[in-house]
C-alpha cells in the first residue's frame, strides 16, 4: 500500500478508537460503555492490520470483541445493571483522574519522543551512560580497537527513529506461520503453562460463581 | 512513513484513558473494562515495537507471541473477573464500587 495512505489511515483510526474510549468512560449506561468498547477493539483491530500483523488483529477481533465482549453484555443482561446516576463526589474523583491520567500519558509521550535514534531529542540516559563509560576507561576506549568496536557497536543508535522499515510483501501472507512457528518451537513450554492458566481460570470463575447452598 | 514514537503515543493515551476509568467510574464493570482498554494498549505497543525491530522485512515475532499471550490471559481475567462481580452482585445487590465498605467502617 502507499505509505502515505497507510500513514493518513493509522491517524484516522487512532482518532476513532482514542473517541471511542473516552466513550466507555464517559456514557453512563453500561452497555453503551460497553459497545464503545467493541468499536474501539475494532479499530485497534485495524490498526493491527495496518501495522502488518494481520494474525494478531484477526486475533483482537475474535477475543475481545467477539468472545469478550458478548460475556461481558450477558452478564450486563442477567445482573439488570442500572445507568449510574450524579453521585456526591464524582466531579471531584473525575478531576483527579483525569488530571492523573493526563500526566501519565504526559510522561509516556515525552518518553516516545526520547526514544534513542528518535527524530528531535535524544535519550539523556544513553548520552549519560556514554560518557561514564569514557571517564572509566579512556585508556581502553582509545586504544584497544576491539573494544572501540564494541562500544561502537553498544552506542549505535537503535532503529526507533524515522519511519518502521517497510515489510517485505512476499512474506506478509505468511504471518499467522511464523508467528505459529515462533510459538511451537521457542514458547512451547510458556504455551502449556497458558494453558493451565486457562485452565485455573475457568475453575476459578465456576467456585466463585456457583451459588452457595444453605445448608 | 508513521514512526515508532507515534504508535507509542497512541498506547500511551490509550493506557491513560482505561487508567481515568479505573478511578473514575464506580460501577464494577465498567471498571473491568477499562482494565481490557489498558492491556490492548500494552498490546499496540508491542507490535509497534516488533516491527520497529525487525530486519529483512520480517518484524520480530517475540514480541507479538507476547500480545497474544496477553490476550489469553485477559480472556481469562475477563471470565474470572466476571464470576467475582456476579458473586458480589448476589452478597450486596449492586455492582456499584462505592458498596465494597466492609473494610472502612
């Protein structure tokens, strides 16, 4: 695809899916909260797509607004769940969070754009770590070529400036294999244990919600 | 054409704003939502990460075994988390977060 449409397309859908979740929290009623959610999986779907992993947003679909979703509606249904309505007290706890959620994003923001090798700053941390390790050894980083070479190497910047590098076409059909490949060879043990995760959790969600007798 | 730090902005607002609604909001379920809209945010960045790292055209797959991974394991979260809300449903007859006050008084 033309990057420039895909770029423009990446933009749209995180506008949509950024809306859509101030949605959740803003709608009173839970199952509006709760369609908010699966449109917002849907474009966070799409934006998988557009990043190149077609298996995963496939995958996002599936799940969360396929499986999840429609468990979390059911239980909606069956516990009969009223609109929250004006408490005492929301405006305040709502400028708090909103107020400590914008910070966090602040900070998260301000470190993507610290990312090493990013466009328009630099990571304070490499360039300090950078002349420690000149301070320490300059005998070593002068003279021994070996060693100029490793730190060379050490301090190259990381691929996270400029635009992703593009995906090689004839192997974009072939995610779901070799994410498959990578998950039956090199995770196959963390794979079982998620099983028995899987496992655990579904006992545990049938003790706690089966009703007690009284006897 | 989009950087990484763009696709890490976005998970980042996007982590924020399930974290607004974690304090925000005092009905249970919304609550376990929210939790859902965080780690899909964890998941976006993740991929970002996996193609900003990848070579020959091929992004490093260690990283989406990782997102799929979380998805397993909030689909779990998911169906354990919604039995608790069912079982407090039944002792305190609402799903509202402000009814949880053993401990305070």
């Amino acid at each position: 695809m033309n990057p420039a449409i895909s770029a423009l397309l990446f933009y749209l859908f995180a506008l949509a899916a950024l809306v859509s979740a101030i949605g959740v929290i803003v709608l009173r009623n839970p199952v509006s909260s709760a369609l908010s959610l699966a449109l917002c999986f849907g474009f966070v779907a799409a934006i998988f797509f557009n990043m190149g992993a077609a298996f995963l947003g496939i995958t996002q679909i599936i799940v969360y607004a396929g499986a999840i979703l429609v468990l979390f509606l059911f239980i909606i249904m069956m516990l009969d769940v009223k609109s929250e309505d004006h408490t005492s007290g929301l405006l305040r706890h709502s400028v708090v969070g909103v107020l400590v959620a914008g910070m966090l994003a602040g900070m998260i923001s301000s470190a993507a754009l610290r990312l090493p090798g990013a466009v328009g700053g630099s990571c304070p941390w490499h360039a300090f770590t950078e002349s420690l390790c000149s301070e320490l050894c300059p005998a070593a980083a002068s003279t021994d070529p070996s060693a100029s070479e490793l730190q060379a190497s050490i301090s190259a910047p990381a691929p996270y400036g400029g635009a992703l590098p593009t995906l090689d076409p004839a192997k974009r059909g072939a995610d779901a294999k070799l994410l498959g490949q990578n998950l039956f060879s090199h995770y196959n043990l963390t794979l079982v244990i998620l099983g028995f995760a899987l496992l655990a959790g579904c006992v545990g969600a049938v003790s706690v919600g089966r009703r007690l007798r009284r006897d | 054409m989009t950087p990484l730090s763009h696709y890490l902005i976005f998970s980042g607002i996007l982590f924020a704003i399930g974290f607004a609604g974690t304090m925000i909001r005092r009905n249970v379920l919304v609550v376990l939502m929210c939790l859902e809209l965080m780690l899909t945010a964890a998941n976006v960045s993740l991929v970002g990460f996996s193609r900003a790292q990848g070579l020959e055209g091929v992004p490093v797959y260690d990283a989406q075994t990782l997102a799929l991974f979380i998805m397993a394991i909030a689909a779990a979260e998911v169906a354990v988390g919604l039995a608790l809300i069912v079982a407090m449903f039944r002792a305190r007859r609402g799903v509202e977060s402000s009814s949880l006050n053993t401990l305070k008084d």
